[in-house]
C-alpha cells in the first residue's frame, strides 16, 4: 500500500511545514493546507523520508478519529511507523477491530488501542476521553480530528436528521474533543492538533451544500483556536478526492451513469 501524498503534512507535526506535491511551504499554526490532488490510500510503498518525523514522534501519543478506514487508517499506519502509541476510534465489529490490532501489532513496534466510538453523541465522546485518560493520564500529544462521512443530496430534499449527524460528527466532535485536551496539552507546554477539512472546506459543490457548510466550519474552528502560545499548533488539511472505500463506490456509480469506464470517471 502507498501512502497518499496527502499524508505528507505530518511533517508539520514537527517542523512546522508542509509539503504540497513535494513542494516545502510554510505551514504556521492555525494555517490551512490546501491539496487538491487524487491520490491513493495504499499504505506499503512509503517513498518518502521519515526518518525526521520518527525522531519527533517516537514513544508519543496519537489519537485519530475516523481511523478504522479510509484517510485516518493511513494516517495512523504513518504514526505507527514512527513507533508513536496509537489509539484508534471509529465503528467496526470485533472482529474488524481484532484483525486491525493484530495487523499493527505484526508490523510495528508501537502500542496501538482501540476505543470504539460514537461521535455524533458528546455521551460518547466523554467516554473515550475518560477511556484515554486511564490509559495515558497526562493525555495525547497529537489529537487527529479526522472522521467523516458525505451524504450527497439537494438541499430541499436533506433529511434533517442527516443534518444534525453529519454536524455532530465533522464540526461539534472536533470541539469537544480539543476542549477536553487542549488543557491538557497546555500543561505539558505542547501539542499537535490537525483537522481533516476537505477541498469542499475551500469551494461548494451541487448536491453537496451541507458537506461543505461543514467542513467550512472546521477551517474556522482550526484557524480560531488559541493555543500558539502554549506550544501547541493546530492545521487544517483540505484534501481533494481520495481513492477511499467511499469514493471507489462514487466512482463506480458515475462510470454507471455515464457509460464510461472506472479509470475515466477517475
């Protein structure tokens, strides 16, 4: 599996920049970072140098959201390479969740948890802080808000509940989730935020108003936060399409309907 570039960012983590089409660009706290490539999510074929993020994130801990599939799950195949401890979250049967521990344990030397969640309820969300907390009592040092979903639809036809899940979970589990670590981070003197925007975050689309109203939120909430002083950063990454699980089936879908093949729907 490779790496998408879109991962490279995690550089940031600990020099503060990141990379665009292998491009170096400054990357202040409270930036956002632009990508708006396709790309895949195979993780194996790493051709990049990490050996730099490795020394920085060795023995840390990182908590990513959204990491049982997709963007996060690669993300958190990146961290476990540089031996960071990881804590997984998302949804997935026990034996999806058995069979993702098992994969980390066989190929890197970190410790990896899982802590299935529901972040559309702050009842949940207050449980796996609880849950981190008795695991690593002085918190995380690198908090990825990375979950997601997109439910394509008119406006006047949105189910309103739709509205209030996707809110939950891409806007409100971001904030609740920094309120409860960011004091912990202060005391240690610092940290690492990242939320996973989109392109969507920079432009609006058809169909896909209400994904895009929220991941405008999240570049707002990033940029806002007020932790610089404190030695923490936090980035916003507004990816364009990736080749997830998701996207495949979109893709598929307009190959359907417009009689054309899957590589030139791509």
């Amino acid at each position: 599996m490779r790496v998408p570039r879109t991962l490279k960012w995690l550089d940031s983590l600990s020099h503060h920049r990141a990379v665009c089409d292998g491009t170096f660009v400054p990357a202040a706290a409270g930036s956002v970072i632009p990508h708006t490539y396709t790309c895949s999510l195979e993780t194996e074929k790493v051709n990049y140098n990490i050996m730099s993020v490795e020394r920085h994130l060795d023995g840390k801990v990182e908590l990513v959201t959204g990491s049982t599939s997709g963007i996060g799950l690669a993300i958190a195949h990146v961290l476990a390479k540089t031996g960071a401890s990881i804590i997984l979250t998302g949804f997935g049967d026990e034996q999806l969740t058995s069979k993702l521990k098992e994969d980390f344990s066989s190929k890197y030397k970190c410790r990896v948890d899982y802590i299935a969640t529901d972040l559309s309820k702050v009842a949940d969300i207050n449980e796996l802080f609880t849950s981190v907390i008795k695991l690593y009592p002085e918190g995380v040092d690198v908090l990825i808000n990375n979950a997601g979903y997109n439910h394509v639809c008119l406006v006047e036809e949105y189910p309103e509940e739709k509205w209030d899940d996707m809110v939950a979970v891409m806007l409100s589990a971001p904030f609740h989730l920094c309120k409860r670590f960011i004091p912990l981070m202060k005391k240690k003197g610092c940290g690492r935020i990242v939320i996973t925007s989109s392109v969507h975050g920079m432009i609006s689309t058809a169909g896909k108003a209400v994904y895009s109203a929220v991941k405008h939120g999240v570049v707002g909430l990033g940029i806002a936060l007020e932790v610089v002083e404190y030695g923490i950063t936090c980035n916003t990454i507004c990816p364009g399409f990736v080749e997830t699980a998701v996207t495949q089936t979109q893709i598929a879908q307009l190959a359907k309907d417009n009689g054309i093949s899957y590589e030139q729907a791509k």
